[in-house]
C-alpha cells in the first residue's frame, strides 16, 4: 500500500479517535470583556469567563494560540502594564511572538467550576478599536482554557467575537462574547513559568 492510501486510511481514525478522547473532557466557556475605565492613555479592562462546560477551568490564556495550533502566537500588540486575577491565581504577562498575551493560571485558588465565572483585569494603551484586530488571520483577543496548568491536559479554543453595548456616561463599553472552538489535549511544550511563578505588576 502507498505511502498516500496509508494516510487517507490513518489519518480518519487518529481524528475520530483524538476528538472522542477529548470530548469526554466537555470543556467549554464563553467571556465578555469591557473597557471600565480609561485613565490618560491607559484603558482598563475587565474579562468574565464562564465555565460552561462539565469539568473545571484551571487556566485562562488570554490572546494567544498554542504551538500546533497551527503556531504559538501572542497577540497583544502593546505589553500590558498591570493584570490582576481571582485570589490564588497568576496573572503572568508574557511576551512573545509577534506580541504579548496574559497567561493567567489557578495556583492555590479555586478553580473556576461549571456553571461558575472567574474576573480578570488588564490595563494597555491598547484601545477597543485595536483589540477588534487581527494578527496572521486570527482576532487578537483568541484565548484558551486549560483544566489545569497551562499546556496540561484537556482544553479548548475561545473564538471571541466582539459585539457593542450601550456606552453609560464615562466609560465606553464593548463586549466580547467568547464561544468554544476546538478542543483537545494538552501539547508537549516547556512550559513558559514554572506553576507558583508571580509576576511583579498588578493592580
């Protein structure tokens, strides 16, 4: 048998068998994130996940990609100066390639469970406007969960897609509905920070 006819005969079954591996994980989340508050050229923003999925999230990787996926990218055009997280988590701002994303992950907290929402902070002088973006085809703010530790296990694809709100007197808000995309298993990957690893800046 051909190199090709072997292919076209593995290929179907290592997928099926790879999403039915992880579909038993049954991770799933969507988010909002609003612009609160706008001081100078700083924006601070607001990030709500929630878990609706059955199992618990443990890692919330904001504006990125893994490697395989198809490459690991940060998306963040501008580093952020501050990111705040729930009690026990990091927050870890972490450059990258071709910019930044914020790695936050649970250390000693509570992890987020379904049906439950978890609350993280960023402040840039990235504007809503910019967010809308996109770098290399994907919009900037693509995220993924993770059940536990960042690159450990089961995890899916936040595809978030930006959507207006009423804006109140002094502060514009934009909002970000974030729907699950692909799920799978954790890559092999040196992980960036060793778990317990606090980043200096915060709010």
């Amino acid at each position: 048998m051909s190199m090709r006819a072997c292919l076209s005969v593995v290929a179907p079954a290592v997928v099926m068998a790879f999403f039915a591996g992880t579909a038993r994980a049954a991770m799933s989340a969507s988010a909002q994130i609003a612009l609160t508050s706008t001081v100078g050229a700083d924006n601070h923003y607001t990030i709500t996940v929630d878990n609706t999925g059955t199992t618990n999230i443990g890692t919330f990787w904001f504006a990125w990609t893994p490697p395989g996926a198809p490459i690991e990218y940060d998306f963040l055009p501008t580093a952020p100066s501050a990111a705040s997280e729930p009690t026990g988590w990091v927050g870890l701002i972490s450059p990258g390639f071709p910019g930044t994303s914020i790695e936050y992950y649970n250390v000693s907290g509570s992890a987020i469970s379904p049906g439950q929402m978890g609350t993280f902070q960023f402040t840039t002088t990235d504007t809503p406007a910019t967010l809308q973006g996109s770098v290399f085809g994907f919009p900037i703010t693509t995220s993924f969960i993770y059940e536990g530790f960042p690159e450990v296990g089961a995890f899916a694809q936040v595809n978030p897609t930006f959507v207006a709100a009423p804006e109140p007197a002094s502060v514009g808000v934009l909002g970000v509905v974030g729907v699950v995309g692909v799920v799978g298993v954790g890559l092999l990957r040196r992980r960036r920070v060793a778990p317990g690893q606090r980043p200096a800046a915060g709010f």
